[in-house]
C-alpha cells in the first residue's frame, strides 16, 4: 500500500453565551506537504480586545495548544510543533482570525493522523469546526444509497437517510433539499467510520411527508465531486384495465340497467363516471359502486372493481359510456341502449366430425362448424391460445338455414394433438358462445380386428356380418366394407357402427353390414372389413379381414391382412 497519511482539522463547537459565535470555514482535503489556510470568524463579542488563538486535538489525546496571537497582532505564540509551518495572523477590521498551514504532514506516516483544531477566544468561545485532510492515497468516490424509514404509511413526518460507502479521504458534507429547491436543514451526520483503507458515512433528516411524496434530493458532497440522490415513494406500476361493459333492458322500455367492470388496474386509486350520449348522468335511478379488490402479480398488485348504474328517460340508440379515471389512465367503453327484445336467440352449434376416411387417406379433412340459425352470427375457429385460424373457405351459408366454418386439418398436426374452438358471436349475446374440438395426442395402440361369423335373419330375410374392433387408442377410428373390392352401395347395403366402448384406457367397437339373403345365397362375392387407424399409419395403413358365402358355411371366418400400397407419386 502506498503512502498515505491524514490530517483532520476542525473546531469543536460549545454555544456561546448572549449570541457569541465563532465561525470557521468548511472542511477541505489536502495532500501531504501542500498548503491551506483556517479561517475563523467572530461575532457578539469585542473581537479587537481579545486574545485569539488555536489548539488542536488528537483521537484519545487531551487537548494542545499551537498558537496565540495578541489582541493588536502585536505578539504570536506557537508550539514547537508547528513552529516555522504554521503562521497565524487576524484581521480586526473583519473580526476574522487565520493560520496559515504550510507542509502540512503528520506524526506517523504508517497510520492516519488525526487532528482536532480548535479556534478559541481566550479559552472563552469555541468555534463549530472545520475539517481538513491530509492523504497521500488517491481519492476515491463514494457509492450513495437513499434510506427511507420503514412502517410509515400513515404518519405525517418521516426520517429519510443518505448512506456514502466506500470513498477516501474521510471529508464529507451532506445536504438535502424538497423538489422545489428549499433547502432541508437540521440533518444530522454521523461521524465516517473507516475500514480498511475507505469510509461509510450517513446521515438523516426529519422530512414532512408531503416533501417526501414530491421526492427530496440529497446531495453529497466529497473532493471527488458531488453525487444527488432523489429519495421518495416507490412508483407504482401503471397497468390499464381492461373494461367491460354490459346493458340489460327491463320491460319498462325507458329505463335500462348496465354494468361496468374495470379489471386488472394499477394504481388503486381511480373514478368511475357514467355518460349518456356524451354528458354526465347527473340524476340516476341508483349507482352501485364496489371497493376495489386487489390480487398480487409479479408486478405489484393489481385492482378489479365494478360500477352497477340504473337510469330512465332512455331512447332506442343512446350510447352510454363508463369512463375510468386513474392515476395516469384515461379508458372508456360504450354500448349502446336497445328497446326490450325478445331472449337471445337459441343457438344450435355442431362440429361435424372429421372424416377419417379422408384423414387416413389423403393426409387431409375438413373440420366443420355449422351453427343454426344464421341471422346475424358470425362464426369463426380460433387455436387454444385465442389465434383465429383462417379458414380455408370463406364462411358460407347453405339451404338459407345455417352457417358454417371450414378449416382443413392436416394428418401431422391431427396425430399430435389439436385444441380448437369453434367461436360464434351474436348481437344478442352477451359473450360469444364457444364450442371446443379436440383430439388428443396420446401414444397409438394398434386394434385387433376380428370378422364374425355371419348372422341369417330368416324371420327379416336379412344377413348380418360383423366386425369387432378392439384394444385401440385414441378412439378415433373407421370400419368401412368393401363388396369385391368396391365400396359397398349404400342403396344395396346398410352399415352401421356402434358407439365406442372403453375399458382401461383402451376402446371397442363393432361394425357391421347388412343385407338381403337372396344376395348373399346368390353371390360368391368377398366381403371385407376395412379398419383405419392412426396406429397403422406408418406400417399397413389399413387392416382388413374376408369372407365369402361358401367358405362362411364351412368355417367361422377367412382372415386377410392386406396391405394396401402408398399412392404413387410423379
């Protein structure tokens, strides 16, 4: 470490009496073997009649005199000390005594030295003080942190504080002032503390909290410059709220009643005010106004609360409007006032299911949502997150009676998994209506396939063949029959599928084709149950199982695993 001493000159300072002061200047830093000069400064006694002088003090040491100078400047006196560095002089005419520091150095160059000075008349007066620093260490700024006084929400004066840390020389002045620019007086400061080779210091003051809410600005003041902080309420984070605003007509076609729901706002304090057309409402029926309740979030809280109007003399087509007021924040919502009609109007909303025929063949199916009546709806498919898909037609009407909303579904994005809502608005309705669609994204199990034996209905001249499906997941699935290969004729042929049985996770279900006796006695023809299934995507695609009249007559099924082969591409 390198050379470092330090000299802290100051005048302690005992109240005179009938107004006796003695003024000294203010605390400065200097290194070693540089020059300053005291200056100390009387009032309220006969300064030109007095004996001056000065004496000096060491940490733990007894007070020691240095110089003395004559009431005419006739005679000086000095110490062995300081004698041939110090000179001290006076000048009457100012009332003003001086010493002259030359060479300034201290005792013990191996630790900091520190010195008091005391400016004395005769022993009679002491001065306030003044600080002087002798340091052969380069300076170092100090870091300032603002302090406010804990649990004071509610009381009219609070105690603010100025931290200094970490700065060398010792000498350091701290002053505060309110936003306008007043100065804040009677601070007190505390002695610096050293460790090592830096200090802390700090100091507080008694401030009133309105100056406080307008925030204070400490100054600190050190041979390295000075530093402001502004020390005052936390600012609270502005959030606007999200408005929502209801009407509902009573049967007296003049009056309305209407809601207004401010949500999620910040800071609390806020006015709700209602305006019809534009202008106040002045006069109505009755105005229910909630307190505001608050929830936390990871910006501070946050403030929801609700404003509940009754009113009369209202025309077809009055706006009414809430307006919300808050710190920073201006919002308004409007709706518009409708004479009595009749309830909202019932909606029928139906998702068709996805073909997965189409799916499982051609990678591709339209996922449809048809809602009845069409007047005045608009209808729409939004992703889980509220993004509006588009649609891959326009909306369309059909037969005058519905609308519908058509998106096409990709195999890839199906398999994984898909969260859609089909969403349907309406002038009527308070809020849209919401209808969801969803498949999930679960692993695939692959299903056993089993064709049973044919069922002859002698009494209805029918025969029944069945096909058990069973042990699959997810339980989209699809069992078509082929008659020799075509698709069997709806106008020939009757098939059904029953509803999805589930077990453990896992799904069943039975398909089934019916037809005349006389076709099946009649006809070699091969009838084959086709199953589609995700789990079978990326191996046969399909699985099929077989029979034939004669070989039914024999033996309970004739099983074919057939794979059908990927559609050939140019």
């Amino acid at each position: 470490m390198g050379y470092r001493t330090g000299l802290l000159l100051l005048t302690l300072c005992w109240a005179g009496v009938d107004g006796q002061t003695l003024t000294q200047s203010e605390p400065v830093d200097k290194k070693p073997a540089e020059s300053h000069r005291l200056t100390c400064t009387a009032s309220g006694f006969t300064f030109s009649s007095s004996w001056m002088g000065w004496i000096r003090q060491a940490p733990g040491k007894g007070l020691e005199w240095i110089a003395t100078i004559t009431h005419n400047s006739g005679s000086t006196y000095y110490s062995q000390s300081v004698r041939g560095r110090f000179t001290i002089s006076r000048d009457n005419s100012r009332q003003q005594l001086y010493l002259q520091m030359n060479s300034l150095k201290t005792e013990d160059c191996e630790s900091r030295h520190i010195t008091i000075y005391h400016c004395d008349d005769y022993f009679d007066y002491w001065g306030k003080g003044t600080t002087v620093t002798v340091t052969s260490d380069t300076p170092q700024a100090p870091t300032v942190f603002p302090l406010v006084q804990c649990g004071s929400e509610t009381s009219d004066t609070l105690t603010l504080g100025v931290l200094a840390t970490g700065f060398t020389p010792a000498s350091l002045t701290f002053s505060c002032a309110t936003a306008s620019g007043t100065n804040l007086p009677d601070s007190v400061q505390y002695p610096a503390v050293q460790k090592d080779s830096y200090y802390s210091a700090v100091s507080q003051i008694r401030v009133k909290r309105s100056d406080w809410e307008q925030n204070v600005s400490c100054t600190v003041g050190h041979t390295t410059g000075s530093k402001t902080v502004h020390i005052g309420p936390t600012p609270v984070p502005v959030q606007r709220p999200t408005l929502n605003v209801l009407g509902s007509s009573p049967e007296d076609e003049s009056k309305g009643s209407f809601s207004c729901f401010a949500i999620d706002f910040s800071p609390e304090k806020h006015e709700i005010t209602w305006l019809k057309n534009g202008q106040e409402i002045t006069n109505p029926i009755s105005e229910i106004k909630t307190p505001a309740v608050s929830r936390e979030t990871e910006n501070g809280p946050v403030y929801s609360t609700a404003s509940y109007l009754n009113v009369s003399e209202l025309t077809e087509g009055d706006i009414l409007t809430c307006l919300f007021e808050g710190s920073q924040i201006n919002e308004n919502k409007s709706v518009t006032y409708k004479s009595p009609t009749p309830c909202p109007p019932c909606l029928d909303i139906k998702i068709k299911p996805i073909s997965l025929e189409d799916m499982f063949l051609n990678k591709k199916a339209e996922l449809i949502c048809e809602v009845t009546p069409k007047e005045g709806v608009s209808v729409e498919w939004q992703d889980e997150n509220g993004q509006v898909i588009v649609a891959s037609r326009n909306l369309s009407e059909s037969n005058g009676k519905s609308k519908f909303a058509i998106i096409d579904v990709l195999y890839e994005e199906w398999s994984k998994g898909i969260d859609y809502i089909c969403v349907v608005e309406h002038s009527d309705l308070i809020e849209p209506k919401k209808e969801p669609y969803r498949k999930s994204g679960e692993v695939p199990q692959r299903p056993s396939v089993f064709l049973l034996p044919p069922v002859e209905q002698i009494r209805n001249n029918m025969v029944t063949l069945t096909c058990y499906v069973k042990d699959f997941k997810p339980k989209e699935i699809e069992v078509s029959w082929l008659v020799d290969d075509v698709a069997a004729d709806s106008k020939m042929y009757a098939f059904n599928t029953t509803n999805l049985v589930e077990n453990n996770g896992v799904y069943s279900v039975y398909g089934q084709l019916s037809f005349s006796l006389e076709q099946w006695n009649s006809s070699e023809a091969v009838y084959s149950c086709v199953v589609y299934h995700e789990s079978l995507m990326d191996t046969s695609r399909v699985i099929m199982r077989s029979t034939v009249r004669r070989t039914a007559e024999n033996s309970n099924t004739v099983n074919l695993n057939i794979d059908l082969p990927q559609t050939c591409k140019a």
